[in-house]
C-alpha cells in the first residue's frame, strides 16, 4: 500500500541533505583557504617569473612593501596598511610610482592613467629618485608609529617577467642609500621543467 | 507534580486543538532546502572564484650591510663571474689566483648548475660575482639565482654593476 501511494505522488522529491553536505564542507574549506587578491594586485596585472627555490619561504602575510616592476619600467611603490598609506600618500588607497628611467616617462603619464593597458583608479603620487628614498624611509616610520615600533616592513620585489633587470639594480642602490639591506623577489611556484 | 506550588496558568476552553490544520500532526516537518542550498552554492562559487590558490613563494636576497668604501678582500681564484649579455646569453669565467680571469665561456641554461658544482668543488670558498647587463630581462634573473639556488653550493653571491669593460668581454664573446 505505501509503494502504491508513493509512486502516485506527482512530484518526485529528492533528498538534498546530501549535497547541502558537501557544499557546504567544500565552502567552509574555501572560507578557510580564501587569502583574497589584495586590492593592489587587482590593479597592476604583472605575470610573476617562476622559481622552484628550495627554501621554503612563503610570502609574509601582512607588513609588506611591495615593489611591483611593471613590463614599462615603472615601479609602484605599495604598502599593505591603510593607515600608513593614508599618512604617506594622503590616501587609504595611495600608491607611489617611481619612474627609474630619467629619460623617458612613466606608462601612467603617457597614457593619461593607464597601468597595463587598463585605467587606473588608485591615487598614484609620482615620485622621483630622492622622493622615492624619502617614501621609503616614511613608509617605515609610519608603520613604527602606527604600531609602537613593534613591526616592520619587509621589502619584496614583484617583478614581471619582462621587465628589464636595469630597474632592478637601481632598486638595489636605494636599498643600500637607505639601508635596507634584505629583501625579497615574489615568484610562482615552479610546477614542472619544460626545459 | 500534584501537590506543586502552583498551577499552570489553565485556559480552560482556550486550546482549539487545531482541527482545522490536519498538517500539524504529520510526525516529520520537510523543509525545503532550495534556497538555501541556492545561497550557498553562490557563496562557494564566490570563494571559488576570489581565492588564489597559488601561495607565492619568496627569494630572499640580503646585500651587504657595510659602505661600499669597506671592501673584502677575496683571493681572484675563488671568483667566478657570471656575465649575462643583453641577448640573454649566459657567460662563465672563473679568475686565476694571479688576478687575471679565465677566458669567458658561454655557458647554457642546461649545465649551469653542474657547471657551478664543478667550480665550487675546485675552490670551495667560491663567490659568484654577477654581472647582468640593465637590458636583460627580469625573468632571466630570478632563472639564474634559482639555478645558483639549486645548485649544492655554499650560496655566496653578490650583484656587481655590469661595467663597460665588462660589456667589451661580452661582446668580444659574441654577445
């Protein structure tokens, strides 16, 4: 008599607690893995070069300044807190940009606002050489006022593949005018040998 | 219970037993997971889609902390210099212990690391002095420190300025 009457029923009803399970298992493992794309990376599309470096560094998570090397040549100078960003660039979504190359001028000022190719909405503040020492050092110093002293930044370096070494080097100088003398360089991590 | 501190509150007439709603003594209530599962399902593709699965990792570099005015004395036959030209290509010459240095070879990307084993096991107190030309590409960077990484050597290296006399030795090489 039950089959009978169920089979009648004109809907069929799947059981979704099942499914209900797995997603929401798959969503809370998403939650927890989430690390979003920072605002900054969102903006300056750099393809980062790979590396199958042996020592297990990760990138830290927050205290970083980020120097991102663009295919033209410029140099966006960033930092991960609001405050200090505020405080430097007189924005919360401030971003310095550095031209090493004296002769020529930054994408940004050719184009009217471009990075990449695509307009560029965050506040860039263009600074030269001296100024960019100067943002260096402030950036710091904010961050030490801002935190008691207790943190500091790491410096790392997001180059994009195609970008030449010669903007490199010319970090390298400032490092040492300004005394930072350990930084990084981002890469991807190396998934297998093509060559 | 009887003979209890006080009475609940009797309505009397009040309950109506509900025989209008047939429904309610059904023993399981089904609710429909619809819209939640439609909820969640649009949380997951958001998380899906704003999570960056691939950590970067980091090559740490440490320059020297002294002036440049303070310098180190290193005996030349344990320099090996490592010359990249504009073209991205990629030369070796290791200096002789009376201060001149080897003729350059060009070395390719294949047998870098074996060949950088190779001089560290004639002189194990090797320093790799490298001399990138400003054109180069970034991405040959980052390739050729990972190989230095790679390679089972006590890591000491240091970035030189890739001066004219440099750029001589590198063209007369081939380029």
């Amino acid at each position: 008599m039950k089959k009978a009457r169920s089979i009648k029923k004109p809907g069929v009803n799947i059981d979704m607690t099942p499914l209900v399970d797995v997603i929401m298992l798959l969503l809370t493992f998403f939650m927890l893995v989430a690390t979003f794309k920072a605002e900054s990376t969102e903006a300056i599309e750099i393809k980062l070069p790979e590396s199958v470096v042996t020592d297990t560094t990760k990138l830290p998570e927050k205290d970083i300044m980020t120097l991102t090397l663009t295919k033209s040549g410029d140099v966006f100078i960033d930092v991960d807190n609001y405050k200090v960003r505020e405080k430097v660039f007189g924005d919360a979504f401030g971003v310095g940009l550095f031209h090493p190359d004296s002769t020529s001028k930054s994408e940004y000022e050719n184009t009217g606002g471009m990075v990449g190719g695509k307009p560029f909405k965050r506040k860039v503040t263009l600074l030269n050489r001296t100024q960019m020492e100067k943002t260096m050092s402030d950036l710091r110093l904010a961050l030490k006022n801002e935190t008691a002293g207790k943190s500091d930044f790491r410096i790392v370096i997001k180059g994009d593949t195609q970008s030449d070494y010669g903007v490199v080097e010319d970090l390298m100088d400032i490092f040492k005018a300004t005394r930072n003398t350990r930084f990084a360089l981002v890469t991807d991590v190396k998934s297998d040998k093509p060559k | 219970m009887a003979g209890g501190g006080f009475d609940a509150p009797e309505s009397g007439g009040g309950l109506h037993k509900q025989k209008k709603y047939k429904k309610g003594k059904k023993i399981g209530v089904r609710i429909d997971m619809t819209p939640m599962v439609d909820v969640i399902m649009l949380l997951l593709t958001f998380f899906i889609l704003t999570t960056t699965l691939n950590t970067p990792q980091i090559m740490q570099i440490n320059l020297p902390k002294g002036d440049e005015t303070d310098k180190i004395k290193v005996d030349m036959g344990d320099v090996l210099y490592i010359r990249v030209a504009e073209t991205g290509n990629v030369y070796f010459s290791k200096g002789q212990s009376d201060g001149s240095e080897a003729p350059p070879e060009k070395v390719s990307f294949n047998d870098m690391k074996a060949r950088i084993e190779g001089f560290y096991a004639s002189s194990p107190n090797l320093i790799i002095l490298l001399k990138f030309d400003r054109k180069m590409k970034y991405n040959l960077m980052v390739d050729i420190l990972d190989e230095i990484n790679k390679a089972a050597i006590t890591k000491r290296y240091s970035f030189m300025k890739m001066e004219d006399p440099d750029k001589e030795i590198v063209k007369n090489a081939g380029g």
